[in-house]
C-alpha cells in the first residue's frame, strides 16, 4: 500500500475516532457523574403532566389529585397552580400556600443560571385548558436536584447552523491540512531518495542528493550519499586493479614468450646435427640455464601474488631480537655489493631490540626493498641499512643514491603491478613494494618513502617495539 493512500486512511480513522472518543466520553460522563434533572427532562415532564391534566381532569379535586399522584412520584419537584390571572389554587408543600403570587414568580428570575445554583430554585412553568378556562402550572425544584452541566444550542435558522458547524468543521480540518502538508514533504522527500536508489548503477555517474534538514530522512540521504561515493570509489579502485591485471597478463605473455622463444632456438641448435665447438656450445647452454632462471623467478613471484592477501591471517609473530636478524641480512648482500663496487653501510645499534615480529615475512619484506635499492639505485654506488630507535617503535631505514622517484609518481608506487620505467623494461612486476606493504601492515606498522630524485631515496620500516 502506497505511503499517501495510508496517510488518508490513517487521517480519517483519527477524525472518526476522535469524534467518537468526544462524544463518547461526554455521554459516559452525563451517565454516571452528572445525574440529575436537565432543563429538557423537566419541560417533556411538564409537558407530559399538563397534558394528562387536560385530558384527565374534569374537576378542580380531580386534577388536584392528579397533580399530588405526581408529587409523590416526582418528590424533588414542587408544583403550584395558579389561574390564568395570578391566583393561587394548589401547592403540593402546603395544600394551599401563604406565599404571595410575585414570590412565586422571582422563581423565574436569572433562569436558566439558577438551573445551576444549589441554593436557589429552577423554575418551569406550564400552562393548559380545562373546560375552556386557562391555567398555569408552576414546576420548580432546588438546584441540587439539577444536572451539575447541560449543553444548550438553540438555532433559529439554516445559516446559524452553517455557522456553527463550520468551526467545528474547521476544528476537525485544521490539524488534517497541517499533517498532510508535512507528510506530503516527506513522501516526496522519500520519493526522491527512492527513485535516486532505483537508478544506482555501479558506473562513475553521481548519485548524491541534496538535503539540509536534520531529521532521520536527511540522516538516510547522508548515508546513502556517503555509501555511493564509498562504491563508487571501491568500484573505480577495482576498475584501475583490474586494467593493472590485464596489462600484467599482457606484459607477463610477452616476458615469458622472449626468454622461452630463446630457449627453443638455442635449444634446437644445440639439438640439430651442426658441428658445434665446445665454446659456443657453452655458451649457448649458459644463455637456456639464465633465461630459464629468469623464468623461474618470474613465476615464484607470479606464486607471492596469489598469496598476498592472506599475510594477515598467515603471520606468526614473536618477540624477537631485530638486530640480529638485520645483521644476518645483511651479511647476505656484502658480496654482492662490494663486487659491484658499492659501498653498503650497515649502521645498528650495539645492544639487541625486541620487537614482536615474524622473521620469515619481515626477512622477505627487507630484502624486497634492498633489491629494489641495489636494482633501481645501484648507479649511486651508496646503499644503507640502518636501524633508528625511537619511543615506543623502531624504524628500519634502506637508503640508496640513485635516480630516485619522481614526486608524480610517489603516491603510486605502492600499488599492486605499479612499475617505473626501469621495472618495466627489467624483471619487475610491480608487486615488491606491495608486499613490503602487506607485511608491515600485517604487523600494525607503516612504510614511508622519501625521495629526493639524484641525491637520496629511502624506504623505512615503521614497527611497534614489545611492550
Ligand atoms: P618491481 O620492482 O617488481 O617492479 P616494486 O613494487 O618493487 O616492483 O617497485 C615498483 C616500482 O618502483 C619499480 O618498478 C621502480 O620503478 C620503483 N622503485 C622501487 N624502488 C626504487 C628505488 N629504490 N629507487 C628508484 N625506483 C624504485
């Protein structure tokens, strides 16, 4: 059921019930709190004793004894007979009464207030016929006897009747106009919403939706503006994922393809009937061992892609000494760097560190980021490893010297399959620095790139101390 047809229904079941519940109530109230002669009751009452009179009595004694029978039934109402000019013929108090007949008639005077006055009377009076002689017929009672309120409309006319209804009418309507003006401002409120819902697609259109209130349906709006934006930016993310994903499977066919197509073909020479000299046997079965080696590789890191994910889950910390561990990295790569005329500075602190770590990943995360200081800084002839305590953490520092990053490309370089230059046109698969991510992230820490082009690039490793 639509939202504006319950509207209506629930306005009119208010409205019924409200003028039931007033009515009701009133009625309930008159029954059982408010007892007591009304002014209606006693004009049919008097009404019906003057006409018994005419049609009853035929004598004076006859209608005396029809109006005492009367008296007894109704023992609150004191009732006196005059003759039509004045004089007193009966008074069921006294039988016949010393009070004077303009006594009797200040019983009139302020009717109808006296009707609520419980020291005064109300007085009603009546006249009728007997053998073609008129008579009054005088009924009053204590006010005590009276009902404590009793609603009074007296209407000469249509028009007056228009005019009173119309305020109630009024009454009843105001609230309904008001309730529907603002329900019909929320219903189109939600309507928008609705609709801006309906439409949502997964593409880069924007979906946001203006609204300045305060209330719960602006807190709606707010949260599905702040939820399309949030999928719209996850979907764009996924977008640029998946383009770096194609563009891997497009960089990895050709990678694979150029070092196995040289292995068939030296392979194959190697293989035919051709005299080949001991020398350039050797070096073509050097080039298949190199190639294959490159392949290799390239797959073991193909491998660490499809694992990256669950190093959260994988990972077994304990609390360890770091130094140690940096030590023995770094013993790993002097060699290397002296054969290659780098000067390769390794700067620890004397006494151990204990920091709660898992050596495996932290061991692969450290040595991603040497590699990459000896495959893209070498020509600086500088690398660093050094280790900086601080408070409550500890920060591991690789530094080369060579061509750096550019700042257009800092904030990317972080991001799954993002390769520079250099690592396109090497081995790199853009992914090194994302694991170096991964795991650091794994351990609640952080990695920080600081690059000035030409002169100095350093990747450090943000760790927690034990406590
Ligand atoms: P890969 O080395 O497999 O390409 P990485 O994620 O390790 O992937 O590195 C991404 C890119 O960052 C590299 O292609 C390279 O261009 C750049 N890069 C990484 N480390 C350095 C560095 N020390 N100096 C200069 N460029 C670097």
């Amino acid at each position: 059921m639509k939202l504006r047809l319950k509207l209506w229904i629930l306005f009119l079941a208010s409205t019924v019930t409200s003028f039931f519940v007033l009515f009701g109530f009133a009625a309930v109230i008159g029954l059982f709190f408010n007892q007591g002669y009304t002014h209606e009751s006693m004009t049919e009452l008097g009404e019906v004793i003057v006409s018994d009179l005419e049609n009853n009595a035929s004598s004076e004694d006859d209608a005396k004894a029809l109006i005492n029978n009367y008296a007894e039934d109704y023992p609150d109402i004191h009732m006196i007979w005059f003759t039509y000019d004045g004089r007193l013929i009966y008074d069921t108090k006294n039988g016949s009464t010393s009070l004077t007949f303009e006594e009797y008639m200040d019983h009139f005077l302020n009717m109808p207030q006296n009707l609520w006055l419980y020291d005064e009377h109300a007085a009603f009076l009546f006249d009728f016929e007997i053998d073609e002689t008129r008579y009054y017929l005088l009924a009053s009672l204590q006010g005590d006897a009276v009902q404590g309120s009793q609603i009074f409309i007296y209407i000469a006319d249509y028009q007056q009747l228009a005019m009173l209804v119309l305020p109630i009418i009024l009454f009843l309507v105001t609230p309904i106009i008001f309730a529907y003006v603002f329900f019909s401002r929320i219903n189109h409120r939600l309507n928008r919403l609705n609709n801006v819902m309906k439409k949502f697609k997964f593409s880069g259109e924007k979906h946001l939706i203006e609204d300045d209130s305060k209330d719960e349906i602006s807190q709606l709006t707010h949260n599905f503006n702040d939820m399309a934006q949030r999928i719209q930016k996850q979907v764009e993310e996924i977008q640029v994922i998946d383009e770096k994903r194609q563009s891997l499977i497009a960089n990895l066919s050709h990678d694979l393809r150029t070092p196995l197509t040289m292995i068939i073909g030296y392979a194959e020479t190697l293989n035919s009937e051709m005299q080949i000299d001991q020398i350039t046997r050797k070096k073509h079965l050097e080039i298949i061992l190199r190639r294959s080696t490159y392949m290799n590789n390239l797959l073991e890191k193909l491998l660490e892609v499809a694992q990256l994910d669950q190093y959260k889950t994988r990972i077994k910390k304990k609390e360890q000494n770091i130094i140690e561990l940096i030590r023995r990295i770094a013993a790993d790569y002097f060699l290397d760097f002296e054969a290659d005329g780098i000067d390769f500075v390794v700067d620890l602190p004397d006494k151990p560190i204990i920091a709660n770590f898992d050596k495996e990943l932290l061991e692969r995360a450290l040595q991603n980021l040497i590699d990459n200081a000896y495959k893209y800084g070498a020509d600086g002839k500088y690398i660093r490893l050094q280790i900086v305590q601080k408070e409550k953490m500890i920060q591991i520092n690789v530094t080369d010297h060579g061509k750096g990053i550019p700042q257009s490309k800092q904030k990317h370089i972080k991001e799954r399959f993002y390769r520079g230059e250099e690592g396109r046109s090497g081995e790199g698969l853009g992914i090194g620095l994302s694991i170096v991510e991964e795991v650091v992230n794994a351990h609640d820490g952080k990695l920080i790139l600081k690059s000035i082009p030409n002169k100095e690039t350093t990747f450090s490793v943000i760790l927690p101390l034990a406590n």
